[in-house]
C-alpha cells in the first residue's frame, strides 16, 4: 500500500520507453521479450515471484502460478488467500483460475481449508479432464493431491467478520480502503496476473477470496474462464477485479481479449469492456468497481476502470516494479 506513490515516477518512465525497446531478458530465436503484470499494489510481489520465474527461463505459466501463490501466502491481504475475509456464515472460501495461452485451463471455486486454491486450479488442468471443480468436490480432490489441509480464517479475519456481523450491512464499497473510510476494509482486491515469456507463450492467473460477507456459495468472476481471466497467445490475455457478478454478466475478460483481436489496443479494449459495463447498467456503474487489465502478444500492456484508484504493477527487465495508474470513467470514487 505505502509504496504506491514512489512508483509513479517510474511507471511514467516505463511508459516512455513503450514496449518495443529492446529488452535484457529477451529470447534472440523468438525476439520475444519476458513481462509480466498484476493487478492491485500488492502485484509488486506478485511480479516479483513471478520474475523469479522468467529471469530463470521459466514459462509463463510457471510465473504466473508463483506470483499467485505469493499473493495467497500475502499476510497482509484481506482478499486473496490466507488472510482472506470470510462469507456472511463466517467461512472463507477461495476461487481461483489458471490459463495457458494454448488454450489448457483449470479452476476452482469455493473451495474452503487449501492454501493455495491456484495450483489445486492448475492441477485440476494438468490432472483431469474438467475445467473447473468446486465446493467440497474441489476440497477431496486438493487433498487427494497431497495439499495439505489448514484452517485458513485469520484471528484478524474473525474479528472483522464479528464485527460486521452487528450490522450485517452489506454494500460493496469502491476502494474503501484507499479513500480512507474509518474501519472499512477493501473488500474487493483481486490478484489478476498475466505474463509473456521467451518463448511467446503467455499464461494468467486469478486468485481471490472473493467478496467479503458474500453469500455461503456465492461465486463470483475469478474462477469463471472468459469472466475473471482468458488468454489465447494469438492475441493476448485479460483478467479483473473488482464485483465479479458484472465480469459474468460481460463475459468481459473473454470480451477484452477478442477486441484486442479486432485490432484494438489493450487499453482501448479494457476500455470499451468497461463501457459496455456502463452500458448495460448505469446506475449500477456509479456503486461498484471493475477493472480491466490487458496484454497483448507484444507485450503491450493496458487497463482500465469504472472508478479512479485502479492501480497495476508492471515488471519486465528495465524496471521490475513498476506501479501504474489506470485511467477510469468516474474520476471520483464518490458514491
Ligand atoms: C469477485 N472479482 O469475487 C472478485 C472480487 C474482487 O477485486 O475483489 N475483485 O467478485
């Protein structure tokens, strides 16, 4: 959180130099320079992890299951993982997707006692012939892959949930958080990370406890292929945080991706994602948050928000923590 302003300068650099100079960390049979992006502050670490990966001439896919990994082990995250916020039943419950840009994905939702709900997605891929498994069928399956079984509800974390529990309100609020609001936590926070590597193959990651206080077996977007993440190495990948039911409704993080095939830029297609979200709920629009963060196949990076305060870690091999600021519609977080 506290390191978001000293990036600025930087991001501004690296937007300058644009994604066509010639890279360190670039494959001379494929040309192809390694980067990868998060979503959110905390995706400085994320891409660290993840560059750890590639600087090592790991894959993409590699990369981006360490950086989500890192995020799920993050004590400092009340959204993804671990230190997660519970469901109005008080259980936490976490959703989670892996894609290759060959196509091969996996992911889970719902799925309650397993540290890492990212590589129990990427096993699902790897292990089965199913997509996506869920709820208590996703839990047998984690152990019976060897994943340990933990209580993952931090002290913190009840507490938060008792708490909210005098009230019971439930209002999703935009980047709570980061605007200041006494006592209220962010509640949407989403580690979306999307990765290119030497050899030009891109693969994402999407890892979340999801709402705070949703319902007992509410799932949103982040476990959905084509809603929360998708990439195809033809063109590019996508993923997105922020209320989950609207990337459904959209089918957005697919909608990104195949505007990016019509010849769009990545910011330009986050952009219209976010205008057809607009679109079709106006006034809803004015109360949530949703974001958009793309990159195509040339390593071209973009995004986008409905509400100002959408920031995003850029790493390559210039400048491995980079923090950028979106662009939005409401330049105010006003509800
Ligand atoms: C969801 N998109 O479950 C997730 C939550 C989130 O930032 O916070 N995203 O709807």
């Amino acid at each position: 959180m506290s390191t978001r302003r000293q990036f600025l300068q930087a991001s501004t650099l690296l937007g300058a130099l644009g994604s066509t100079a010639p890279g360190l960390l670039a494959s001379p049979r494929s040309g192809k320079e390694a980067r990868v992006v998060s979503t959110w502050d905390f995706g400085v670490g994320a891409n660290q992890a993840a560059w750890n990966v590639l600087a090592g001439g790991g894959s993409a896919l590699d990369a981006v299951e360490a950086g989500a990994r890192w995020a799920e082990s993050d004590l400092c995250n009340s959204t993804v993982g671990r230190c997660g916020y519970p469901d109005r039943d008080g259980v936490l419950s976490l959703d989670a997707s892996i894609m290759a840009g060959d196509g091969r994905c996996g992911s889970v939702a719902a799925l309650e006692d397993i540290l890492h709900p990212i590589s129990v997605a990427r096993r699902v891929m790897e292990q089965t012939p199913h997509v996506m498994l869920v709820g208590e069928g996703a839990r047998q399956f984690a152990l019976q892959q060897g994943f340990p079984q933990q209580k993952l509800l931090t002290r913190e974390a009840d507490a938060a949930w008792r708490e909210w529990l005098k009230t019971e309100r439930y209002a999703p609020q935009i980047n709570a958080e980061r605007r200041g609001i006494p006592g209220d936590k962010d509640n949407h926070d989403t580690l979306g990370i999307l990765a290119i590597d030497t050899n030009g193959q891109m693969a994402g990651a999407c890892t979340t406890s999801g709402m705070a206080w949703k319902l007992r077996g509410r799932v949103g977007d982040s476990p959905i292929i084509g809603a929360g993440l998708y990439v195809d190495n033809e063109v590019g990948a996508a993923t997105a945080s922020g209320m989950g039911e609207e990337m459904i409704r959209n089918a957005a993080s697919f909608l990104v991706v195949e505007l990016m095939r019509q010849g769009r830029s990545p910011a330009e297609a986050c952009q219209e994602a976010i205008q057809r979200v607009v679109r079709k709920r106006p006034e809803a629009s004015r109360t949530l948050q949703v974001c958009f963060l793309a990159m195509n196949r040339n390593g071209e990076v973009g995004a986008y928000a409905l509400h100002r305060g959408f920031v995003y870690a850029v790493c390559d091999s210039r400048k491995q923590d980079a923090l950028l600021d979106s662009a939005s519609v409401y330049a105010s977080t006003q509800r």
